[in-house]
C-alpha cells in the first residue's frame, strides 16, 4: 500500500475510532468536577500473600508509598453514606470444608487502613463487631492457598455474612527493581489481583504463595516516584519448576504542590486531575467566534455533544492540602486541575517535565451556579436534555428546569435539545459565587419526511428509518462495511423514527444540513442498495426498499443437543464482517444481506468453532442446514524470541476465529481455548515484534513453542545545517528492497510492517521509531525518488536499537 493510500486509511480509522468514542449523553467524565465520581465496585478476588514474616501492617503498608488513583478512591457505587455498625462474620474454607488458622483482615474499601485482623477458628468462623458494612472489604489468607477477598456487594445483606471458600495453589516469588540502574526497590507496593500484599523487602524481594495454577493473576508493583508496573502471570503446574519474576520499575517526573480553597484555606481531601492533554482546547478556540454562520453552530453543537474529556488519574490531598503524582508517561507536559464539592474548580494548569521537581498551588474558586429553563411552542419541555461542557468537565441532566453545580467562572457551551425540537448551543460565562439563570427557547426547526413502500408500491409499516449527518461522511455514500459505526443510534447527530401503517415517516427539528436515510425492515433487516441523500427541509420523499437475502443455520453439537452458555455467530460477506447474529433455540438468522461470498462463524463456549460458506446471488433465503460443533482443544505455548527469551505480554490469535485468542503472560506462556484439531493458523502481535501468521500441524505434549522476530528501533536527533535541533520534521524511513507489490499487500492493521514509515521529530528534534530488522533509508519527502544522498542508509537487526543523526539538507521540505 502506498503512503498515500495509508495516509486516507489512517483518516478513515481515525474518523471510525473517534465516531465509536462518542456518546450522546455520556454524564462525567474523569477530569470533570463530578457530580457522581464514585468507584465501581468490586467481584470475588483471588490475590496472593505475602510469607516468611512480612505480613503487612498499617505502618508497613503505609511505607510502601502506593500512590493514589482512580481505583484508590471513593466508596463502591450504590453504597450507602452511612450504617449502623454490626457485628460481621466470616466463613473461610477450602474446598467446602472449613478451615483454622486463617488470617482475615477488614479495611476500608480501597484504603490502607486495617481495621481489624483476626484469625478462623475451627469452624473456619470469625466475627468483627461493631462494623460499618458499607464501607469495608475483607481479605483472607494462608499458606499454601489462594487469597480471596470480598468487598461490601458480596456481603449476604440478611445475616452480615461473609463466605470464602479457598483453593490451592503454588509459591511464585519475585524481585521489584529500578529498570535504570537495577537496584532494589524497597518497600514497593505489591499488588495480586488488585489487593495489597505488603512492601517488598530490603532487597525488593516479595512472595506470592497460592497461586492457582492455570489460572491468570496479575501482579502489580508501583512505588512513589516510579511508573506502575503490571506483569500477567499463568501459574505453570505443580511439577513445572516456576521462575522468579521480574518487575522493573522505570522512574517518573512527580508534580507535587498544595491546594488552597478561594479564601487561602488548604484544602483537604481535593482532587487533583492529571491529564497529558489540555482539556477542552479543542472547544476552546470557538470561545471568541463570533458571529457563527448556521453550519458553524451546528458543528459546534456536534462537538459539544461528543466531547469526552481526556483520560486522567488523580490525586487526593492530605490534611495539609498537599498532593503528589506522577506525570503521565511519555508526555513532555501535562494538565492539573483540582475539584472539591462546594467549590469551583482551580483554573486548569500547565506543568513541563522541566520544572515538575518545583511545586505548584492550586487555587479553589467560588462556585458558580447555573440553572436552565428550557421552553418549545408548547411551553416547558419535560423531556429536554440539556449537556453543559467547561475545560475538562461535562455534565449531562433532563428536564425543563435544569441545574449544575460546582462550576468555575471560565467559558462553558450549553446544548440543549428535545425530541422533535432543533437542538440550541449557547456560550456562557457563570460567575463565582453566583447563580446564572439562562432561559433556551427550542423551535421546531426543519423537517425530513417521506413514504417507505415495497416494489409493488404497499406501504411498509413498523421499519426503521435512521438519519445520520452528511458532514460525516463528507457527502460521499458511506462503504457498507463502516456502517455499523456510523448508524450507532447513540452517536451524535444520529436519528431514529418508525414508519406508521401508512408507511409514513418524520423528522423534525432538524438544522439545514443533509442527511443519509437508511431504512431496516421488521422481516428483511437493511432494506436499501445504498443510503439516500436528502436536505433538511426537502419536499417529502418515497423509499422503494428492495427484497434482500437472509441466510438461515441451525447450531447443534455432535450429539445432537443445543449449545448451552453463549454461542457467537458472525457473517461475513465478501471477506469484511457485517452483522452478528441472534441465536435462539439452536438457530441462528440474518436478514438484509447484500449479494456476494458469505462465509458463516459459529463458536460456543467449550466448543471448536466452525465454517460455512456460500453465495448469495439476489433476494432469496439461504439454508446452510446444520452446523455441529466438535469439543474444543486447549493449547498450551510460549512465545520467545530468536534467541529464545520469552516475550511477555504478546497476543496470540486463532486466524480464523475472532473469539479465541490469549495475551502472554511475564514466561510468555498463552493458552488457547476451543480449538478444533490442527491444522491451523496462529496469529501473533505485539509492538516489540513483527506479526507473524503460523501454520499449526500438530501440537506437542509439551505445548507450541512460536518463534517471532523482534522489532528494531531507530532513534535520535534531527538538526539543521548549523547544528539546531529541527523541530516537528515530518521524514520517511524506506525498507530497502521492499518492492510495489509487498506494499499494496500489507496488512492495514500492522502499520509497523509496511516499508514506508512517517517519522515526525519532537520538540528537541528527537525521535524513536519501530522498524523491522532490515536495510533502510531516509526521505525527506513524499514522492518516488530515490533517497537523498545527503542522508544516509542504516541497518536494523533482529531487537536493535540504533542510534541515527540525521542533518536537515537545505532546500528539503519543513
């Protein structure tokens, strides 16, 4: 494929990933000054403990210098504010009988404050009097078992019970070091599965005994002033010696500071919200529009409705108001607010790597308050929804009288809509310290309407009409294959309506935009060749829906019975997957089908999956009989390197079916799942490797063993002539010997493996780049010449990393 048609590809995924991303009414996001920013609760754990006397304690654990995030926060969702203490009782056991001599300990929910720590007597029994249910989750463990814990949802709400039932497992140990120098690290964090285990000791040694063999656990370090480490570990069996883990720490920036409230006052107990990106900057540079044409404001509503504030973690401050927390990694810069219930947010800001060691203050503001009163032709609006985006925040609430609380004094858009209504986006400045009150008027705005009749002119009624904005597609007929993204109902701008017994349809309130007009009938599914272009505001319109296939299958197993659980069943139509099917009593339907090669997937779990293939030639039913599914195989393996090093953390997939696949764990060890007998082909990625598709005949005793190659890495520095570093350079690295027809081949999905490579310096002028071991090139441009002479050919080998300066010739492209 050539870098043009890559850099078109590139655009349509981008625009794909970010149509998923969006939701109509998504409520608060991670930076935001939340109005419901609680934690989601917990299911059964299955952690580790640590022996050899290094059981923690509330001292311990608090030497351990975890930081806080997003999982370290508040109480469970749902859980209640308060609670009468009461006596908590706990059953241990292990494989349904009880068992003595096991420690329990209660703490706070996500917390390192123990509460209490008990013992099991021989009835596997303990009890914590005086306890706040609501707010506690409780861990067991033993030597020689497998820890389990149980937050407050697991709770039997009648008897204040607790029911642990332990199995067990194998002693896995470990090492935490500093990735630079290899040192240990003392007193790191060590997590199982999500609970805390205790510091590593002087020499950054830990141990996990009973781990269930077979069974995936992942294992967590961090430490105060390093980047969070998770390793996936797959327990081999009893008689498979284990080797020791590993868990390299790579250091990290801290920003740290103080947060004051607006009268000077710490604040205690704040958030602070960490972002590598600016939140709302792409919002913001509309502030000063004014005015904005139609088109204008209907893309602003548009983003105003699908603003997601970035990702972030954060921090909570401590009495004395202060915070610390690690810059997000690989990010130059990063984006700081702090939020407290009953204040505004600070003002969002900037912090450079350069000078995160200096700490910074954050001031609360007065909140500010707005409150909305949303009226139509017919008066107040019930159903409006009203969606209000601020720097990093977005709130979401319904009805004709609306309210957001906590607000700061910067800009914010408001969208406001109705069913039925055309949707209102107005900018407004809340003051601190005051409440804001803003009447929108909604008018019925411009209408699609029209008649949905089969080919013999009778009027369909019950189907589906949906409506999604031109602009989406840049008034170019949508490819089939995309549409599942771009129909979503729940994506912006994207309408639904019924036909009635007349066959007839309407939209209202809409602006002066077109419209693709798709139709899905009750009995046939897609029921239009292609969608239909119509302008808001068009005299109404007649959609003659075509008869289409439909392909049937019953699903049985080879002895003649439904598969029990869940069973998948996805179509293909001419290679590209286009709908998955709804499985009921054995049978599987698909209606609305295009003409081509159609190709079947059955997979249900415990059972290999299976193919069938056919052509559907025109608007006709497609029986493809019964599809028997054999028993599903397990494969074991490992993943390593030409040099036989194992490769953590690769994925290993079944080439032909998109259910069954495996992430390695820290031996680089996979298991795979229902698998028919071979042959068959093996998928394998990763970011560190080149993809490889491997052809299975047989399976050893001892499981596959998959040799990969290892992606090289080109890094360094591009200056100009007199030696300064050239900044934000687009350049092009050329395999060399890579010829027309292996780029058109490439895999779309394996970016990496195509021989032309963008390369973009940074703001010093440095870069670092996967390649493929190989003889490469370098261009600073895009067209087929040959390299310049001026920069020179390097060679890449299997896991190399080589260093490349790379002068800036005069005359090139900036």
């Amino acid at each position: 494929m050539t870098r043009r048609g890559l850099g078109a590809l590139a655009g349509l995924l981008l625009a794909i990933a970010g149509a998923v991303a969006l939701a109509w009414s998504r409520g608060v996001g991670p930076f935001a000054p939340t109005q419901d920013d609680t934690a989601a609760a917990p299911g059964p754990k299955a952690p580790g403990h640590v022996t050899d006397g290094t059981q923690p304690t509330d001292t311990a654990l608090a030497a351990a210098g975890r930081r806080t995030s997003t999982r370290d926060a508040d109480r469970p969702a749902g859980a209640a504010a308060a609670a009468s203490p009461t006596t908590l009782r706990v059953f241990v056991t292990v494989n349904d009988v009880p068992r003595a001599g096991v420690t329990v300990r209660v703490r706070r929910w996500n917390s390192l404050d123990v509460l209490a720590t008990k013992e099991t007597d021989a009835q596997g029994a303990c009890e914590f009097p005086s306890t706040d249910l609501q707010v506690v989750e409780v861990e067991a463990w033993a030597s020689g078992l497998c820890p389990c814990g149980a937050g407050n949802t697991e709770l039997e709400r009648d008897t204040n019970v607790v029911r642990l039932d332990m199995r067990r497992g194998r002693e896995v140990v470990g090492r935490v070091i500093d990735a630079a120098s290899g040192a240990p690290v003392a007193g790191a964090s060590v997590l199982v599965n999500e609970v805390e285990i205790g510091p590593t000791a002087a020499d950054g040694r830990f141990r996990v005994s009973g781990l269930e063999p077979g069974v995936v656990t992942e294992i967590v370090a961090d430490h105060v002033g390093f980047f969070e480490r998770t390793l996936r570990v797959r327990a081999a069996p009893p008689d498979v010696p284990e080797p020791p883990l590993e868990l390299a720490l790579e250091r990290c920036a801290l920003i740290s500071g103080i947060v004051r409230d607006a009268n000077g006052n710490v604040a205690a107990d704040a958030r602070v919200y960490v972002t590598g990106d600016e939140p709302g900057a792409r919002l913001r540079s509309a502030v000063d529009a004014s005015p904005r044409t139609q088109e204008e404001d209907v893309a602003l509503a548009r983003d105003v409705a699908a603003y997601s504030p970035p990702d972030s973690e954060y921090a909570r401050t401590a009495a004395d108001g202060s915070f610390s927390h690690p810059l997000p990694p690989g990010r130059s810069t990063a984006w700081v607010r702090a939020v407290k219930d009953g204040f505004g947010p600070s003002p969002v800001t900037r912090v450079d790597v350069a000078s995160a060691a200096r700490p910074i203050e954050l001031r609360l503001q007065r909140a500010a308050r707005l409150e909305i009163e949303v009226v139509g032709p017919g008066g107040p609006c019930d159903g409006a929804f009203s969606q209000l985006v601020q720097a990093g925040s977005k709130f979401a609430t319904r009805g004709a009288l609306a309210s957001f609380d906590n607000l700061s004094d910067e800009p914010a858009w408001l969208l406001v809509g109705s069913d039925g209504l055309r949707s209102v986006v107005r900018r407004i400045v809340p003051v601190a310290g005051t409440t804001t009150r803003v009447t929108v008027s909604l008018d019925a705005g411009r209408t699609i309407e029209g008649l949905v009749v089969d080919e013999g002119g009778q009027a369909v009624a019950a189907a589906s009409v949906i409506a999604a904005p031109a602009s989406d597609f840049d008034d170019s007929i949508p490819k089939r294959r995309w549409w599942t993204h771009f129909w979503d109902r729940d994506r912006p701008g994207v309408r639904e309506a019924r036909t009635d017994p007349e066959g007839r349809f309407r939209f209202s309130g809409l602006d002066a935009t077109a419209r693709w007009l798709d139709v899905w009938t009750p009995d046939r599914g897609r029921a239009l060749d292609q969608p239909l272009r119509v302008l808001a505001g068009a005299p109404p319109v007649r959609i003659v829906v075509t008869p289409r296939a439909s392909v049937l299958a019953q699903v049985l197993t080879t002895d003649g019975a439904v598969p029990e659980g869940t069973v998948h069943a996805e179509l293909l139509l001419d290679g590209d997957s286009i709908e998955r099917g709804h499985f009921r009593h054995g049978s599987v339907e698909f209606h609305g089908l295009d003409r081509g090669e159609v190709a079947l997937l059955v997979h249900a779990d415990g059972w290999a999956w299976a193919w069938r293939r056919t052509s559907v030639r025109g608007a006709e039913t497609v029986d493809l009989g019964t599809v028997r599914l054999e028993r599903g195989r397990r494969i074991p393996g490992t993943v390593v390197d030409r040099r036989g090093a194992p490769i953590p953390d690769a994925r290993v997939d079944a080439a032909d079916c998109l259910w069954s696949s495996d992430e390695c764990d820290a031996h680089g060890r996979f298991l795979l799942e229902d698998f028919p007998p071979p042959p068959f082909d093996l998928q394998v990625g990763g970011m560190e490797f080149l993809r490889a598709l491997i052809r299975v005949t047989e399976v050893p005793a001892d499981g596959l063993r998959l040799v990969v190659t290892r992606r090289g890495r080109v890094r360094g520095q591009v200056v100009d002539a007199d030696g300064a570093p050239a900044v934000e350079r687009l350049f092009y690295l050329r395999r060399v010997g890579a010829d027309a027809a292996a780029e058109e081949k490439t895999d779309p999905d394996t970016e990496h493996d195509d021989p032309w490579q963008a390369v973009v310096s940074g703001p010093d002028g440095r870069f670092e780049h996967p390649v493929e071991p190989g003889t490469w090139a370098v261009r600073t441009d895009d067209d087929e010449a040959e390299a310049s002479p001026a920069l020179q050919m390097f060679t890449i080998t299997d896991g190399e990393t080589r260093d490349v300066k790379i002068v800036w010739p005069a005359g090139a492209p900036k």
